[in-house]
C-alpha cells in the first residue's frame, strides 16, 4: 500500500504551489528587509524552518475540505461529471485564494512591515474604504489580470503534467486512501489544538518573527483573538497592590479622592487662579511623525507652517504616542488611559457612557463636537463619540447613530466638497466644515470642543493639485506636506474669525507614519510632535519633559487652571517632577513603559523583557529585569484592564 494514491495527487500538487509561493514571498520579504535583520546562518535555517513548519499546518486547512470529499465519495463516482465540476470549482477557488493572499500580503507588507495582523481584520469589515484606498493607490486592474494569468498559468501545469488525469481515472477505495487523508486531518488537528501563532516569535528581531511566520496562518489568528484577555494572556500580581501603586503614582500633591471606594481613583483636581474658557479646537493629525518636523532634524521642508507655529507656541518635544493606529491613539487622547492588549475600546463593546475628555468639557458647558472627513462608521467611530456625549459632523453614507445616544449627526454634503478620496475629503474641505460650524455656535454663545480627525496624511496620498509643490499621489513627503499647508490656511481663516481671539488650537498626531522596527517596539517610531497655540495666558515654550499621549489634556486642563472632577491615568506633567517622567508604548500585543531610556515590553505570553534604549543609535539592548519597574509596568496595564472590565472608566 503506497502512502498516497493517485486520486490524491491533485492534493500534492496544491500543497506544493502553495509551498513555493509562500517560500518566494519570504524569499523576498527577507531581501527587502534585509538591512533590519541580525543576519547569521542559525538565524536564517530558523526563518525558513520555522515558516516552512507553519506552511504546512497552513496548506492543511486548505486540503482537509477535499480529503473529507474524497473519503466520503464512493469510487464509482470518481471522474464523473459531477466530481469533475466539483474538483475544478475546489481548484480553481483555491488557487486564486492563495495567488490573491501572496499578491496582498505583499501590499500589506509595504506599509506595515508585518504579516497580516489585526489591522488585516479590520480592513476585512471596513471593505468600501479599504477597496477605494488598494484601487486609487495600486493598478489594480493590472494586478488582477496578473493574478488571473497566474491562476491559468498554475492550471496549465496541472493539466500538461496529467495531474487532473491521474486524480479522476484513479478508482481508490477508502482504505487506499486513509494514509494521506489521515495524515493531513492529524496534521490539522495538531496545528488546532497545540500550536499557536505567537510561537513563531523567536527572536528579539521583530523582522525575523514576521518573516517566520505564515500570512494566511496569522491572519486566521489575528481574527480568532482580536481581543486579548490582559488576565489570560499577560503578567498579572495582587489588583490591589495594582491599583494602589497607580494610585500613588498618579494623584497629584493638592488632588482630593473623592471615594473611599479602594478600587477607584476617582479625584478632585484643584488648580489655583483664574479659569480662563476658551474654545478648544483639537485637530488629530494622521499619521504626523516627529521626524518630519524640521525641528526634529529633517531638511526637507515639509512643515514650515508647524515648525514656525511650534516657535510660537506650547511646544511638547518628547512626547510618544501609545500606539500604532487613529483607533489607539483616540483611546490615549479622550479617556487618558494606557494602551489596551488587542483591540482599541474604541471598537469594543462597552464603551460609551465613558469619562472622557469630553466629560470636563461638557461639566464647564463646552459643547462637544466630533469632525471627520470620511464616513465614521469606519473603526467605530461614530458609536464611540456619539455614545460618549459628542455630536458627530462626517461624510456619512446612511449608517446612523444608535437611537441611545443623544448625539446629534450632521452630515458634510456634495456641495462642500472639492475633493475626496478613499478615506475621505481633504482637510481644506474639513477645516471649511469646521469654520462654519464654529461660526454658529459663536452666534449663540456656545463654547465649543472640537476634536477633528484628518485623511489627507494617509495612502494613496492625494489632494488637491497646485497646492504645494509635490504633485498629487506622489508620495507619503507629498500628503505631509499638503497636512502643514491645510492647516497654515485654516489658521490664516480662523484668524479673521471673531471668535479666534477666544479660541486654542491643539495640534498633535494620533500615532506615527510607520511603526515597523528591528525590536519588540521601535521607540522612535512613537515620537510625535504636539502644539498648543494661542493660549494667552502662556507665553511660548518648549516641554522637553517625557510624556505620552494621555497627558496633553490633563496638562491643559491645567494651564487653564481648571479644578474637576478626573478618571484620568494621565496626568498634569507641570504638577510632576523629573522622576516621575513615563509614556506608554505598545501594539496589538506588546504593552510597554519607557522611563529613563529604560523600557520595561510585557508580552502575550506572561512574560517581559526589559532593555536599555540607546536614544542615539536606536537601539534595544536587553538588560536584566529590575523587579520594581516591572513592578510598575504590570501595574499601570492590570489596573487600566481591570478599570475597563469592571465597568470603572464609566462616568460617576
């Protein structure tokens, strides 16, 4: 009896297309990132065995539908017209999956540097954007018909080879056919039950675990845990020694608690002087890294308008954004909180009726307002800023707001708009949109919060032409920018407005360009720029005190000298002093605290490294655990998890 019979070849000659095509797609991934990688012969036999390994449990979900149709049709059926439709439909469904997953872990790879991850997920539910975005950045109708002609290419193989031939004359019984088919269902079953994707993280070279692992396999996994459990999955001690080392840690020299309640830091923030209530517009930039500011040493004159503004302004020069998406960075920005292990509150259930920056506006009387240029729908954002007191200004296309919500949703019509792209109108059009609503709530004596998300800075980096001198679609330098020149106007037309004189600006990025990086998290690929302009009672200056993202709210709130009621973890870093100098970090999966250019990474796997950040070079040396700072770092993300579980980030 040989182990695999001839109606089985069809099945080795799928499992070997695939293993070619995903051993040339790590082939060349590995050229491309060959300058980030610690190349060394060991290195290189574990990216190409460990992937090779999750190949094959990959290629087996794909094989077991088949093998359980072969093992279940008598042989009297074999070659028939009925198992020729079916074969050919397995085949040709199958081929074009795999040629059509190695053509987008390609795209995929060109702006994150990964494998498909929870990003992949995301951009599963959110199609028309996702679609728009591939089709006005690639050419797709190329790409397509390459795709088809490699689909008829691989079917031409088959067929010359006498694959198909072999596969429906072959009359095999059950038992001739139990070997392979057995082998494939336990390769499955093992890979089901045993092995997980995280495995194939290795190495301390972030590079070299994306290169070992397997697309298809990551995507599948990325979509069974999108929301990782921070008690199943990560280093955990005692909740209250959690809590109250946070406690400690957070609450201010003049802060009152304002329950007794153990499990809550709850505080009354007493500023002294004069409140001073100005409008607020915040506007969230995408994608704006630190390194193309000028300030940060790039010379190639992208933001002349942000440089000269920072020169007049409150201007944050070491603050890190907490991760790597517009959905973590909302979650940092409104609740003032650390990263969360997978998936954002923003897109999680249970996240409305949340304290909120939002929450201090509306208790002084501000009304809250959420501006976007695409469709909110997108990441959830309009149910989470709706649910949370804001009312909702977006480019809309029918999904509405739950009838729970109080908030009000204005739609951005046709004739406002010059022009729009996948993700959504340019950020002249936005900012036309919010000078026009600011005007009225100024006729009625309405302060006002805005908080504006922006697209312009994002793939396929289109905008409108004879703006600046990069033309449209050109590239990433291009959209950032037309991002500075969008904004240099929109001040230029907030200054003529009566209301201007009474109104600050924040600006700040909502996460950088890229996040890829050689290590477990790449420091400098957190750095962000933020500026709070024309705030009177403030004369220029530059904080070069290391925060994050969850403090910039608290500290205005503080430079305006307001006393409130705080959820916050984030905290006013003028009330602080030097030792107290932290920001949160993270991704999907890793959540980190950087202090001292120390950097303390939990992982998924109830474990932590600790490494030395050598700044200059930008570089993760890994150095012993110091207990009291992994102390700390379980701390802030247990207490944050547990905050959130509880029902405990909810307004009281």
């Amino acid at each position: 009896m040989t182990l695999v019979h001839k109606r089985m070849y069809l099945l080795l000659f799928f499992t070997s297309i695939f293993l070619v095509l995903s051993t040339l797609t790590r082939i060349i991934f590995y050229i491309w990132s060959f300058n980030n990688l610690e190349f060394s012969i060991i290195s290189l036999l574990k990216i190409f065995l460990t992937g090779i390994f999750y190949d094959v449990g990959t290629i087996s979900y794909f094989l077991v539908p088949y093998v359980c149709y072969l093992l279940l049709l008598p042989a009297k059926f074999s070659g028939s017209l009925f198992d020729k439709i079916v074969t050919y439909i397995a085949y040709f469904t199958g081929t074009l999956t795999l040629t059509f997953t190695t053509f987008a872990e390609f795209t995929f790879w060109d702006e994150f540097f990964s494998r498909f991850n929870f990003i992949s997920v995301d951009y599963l539910i959110y199609t028309f954007e996702v679609i728009e975005n591939i089709n006005q950045t690639y050419p797709v109708p190329f790409l397509v018909s390459i795709i088809f002609l490699l689909v008829f290419g691989i079917f031409m193989i088959g067929y010359k080879k006498g694959i198909f031939k072999s596969t429906f004359q072959a009359k095999a019984s059950i038992k001739q056919l139990i070997p392979m088919g057995l082998t494939i269902l336990l390769i499955c079953s093992f890979f089901t039950l045993f092995i997980k994707n995280e495995q194939a993280e290795w190495s301390l070279n972030r590079y070299e675990n994306e290169l070992s692992k397997a697309g298809i396999y990551s995507f599948f996994a990325a979509f069974k845990n999108n929301e990782l459990s921070y008690t199943d999955f990560y280093l955990t001690q005692n909740i209250d020694t959690s809590i109250n080392l946070v406690k400690k840690l957070i609450v201010a020299k003049n802060d009152s608690l304002t329950t007794p309640n153990t499990y809550h830091f709850n505080r009354f923030i007493k500023n002294t002087g004069k409140e001073y209530r100005p409008n607020v517009i915040f506007i969230c930039v995408e994608s704006l890294s630190a390194e193309f500011m000028e300030h940060f040493g790039n010379n190639r004159h992208l933001t002349p308008f942000l440089d000269s503004l920072a020169d007049n302004s409150i201007f944050f020069t070491n603050l890190y954004a907490t991760g790597t998406r517009t959905v973590r960075g909302m979650e940092a920005i409104t609740l003032s909180i650390p990263p969360s292990p997978g998936r954002s509150i923003v897109k999680r259930k249970n996240n409305i009726n949340l304290f909120t920056v939002g929450s201090v506006f509306k208790e002084k009387r501000y009304k809250d307002v959420f501006f976007y240029g695409g469709d909110g729908y997108f990441d959830n954002m309009n149910q989470f800023f709706g649910g949370n007191s804001f009312d909702i200004v977006d480019r809309g296309r029918g999904f509405l707001l739950s009838d729970d919500f109080t908030a009000k949703r204005t739609n951005i019509d046709d004739n406002e708009v010059k022009f729009e792209n996948a993700w959504g109108i340019c950020d002249e059009d936005l900012y036309a949109k919010v000078l026009k609503e600011a005007d009225k709530n100024y006729k009625l004596n309405t302060p006002f919060f805005d908080f504006i998300m922006t697209t312009s800075n994002h793939k396929p980096y289109t905008y409108p032409e004879n703006k600046i001198d990069i033309p449209s679609g050109s590239n990433r330098d291009g959209a950032v920018k037309y991002t500075d020149f969008a904004i240099h106007e929109f001040i230029e037309h907030a200054q003529a407005k009566p209301w201007f004189e009474n109104t600050i600006f924040v600006i700040m990025a909502d996460h950088c360009a890229s996040s890829a990086g050689k290590g477990e998290l790449d420091v400098n690929k957190y750095h962000i720029p933020a500026i709070i302009y024309n705030l009177k009672a403030s004369k220029p200056t530059e904080i070069t005190q290391l925060c994050s993202q969850i403090d910039v709210f608290p500290s205005l709130f503080g430079m305006l000298n307001w006393s409130y009621t705080s959820q916050f973890m984030g905290i006013d870093i003028n009330k602080s002093n030097n030792t107290e100098e932290r920001a949160f970090i993270g991704n999907y999966t890793k959540l980190a605290l950087l202090k001292n250019h120390k950097i303390m990474v939990l992982n998924e796997k109830k474990g932590a490294n600790f490494y030395q950040w050598n700044e200059e070079y930008n570089q993760l040396n890994i150095i012993k655990t110091d207990p009291v700072f992994l102390k700390e770092t379980v701390s802030y993300y247990q207490t944050n998890d547990y905050f959130y579980k509880n029902g405990l980030l909810k307004q009281h």
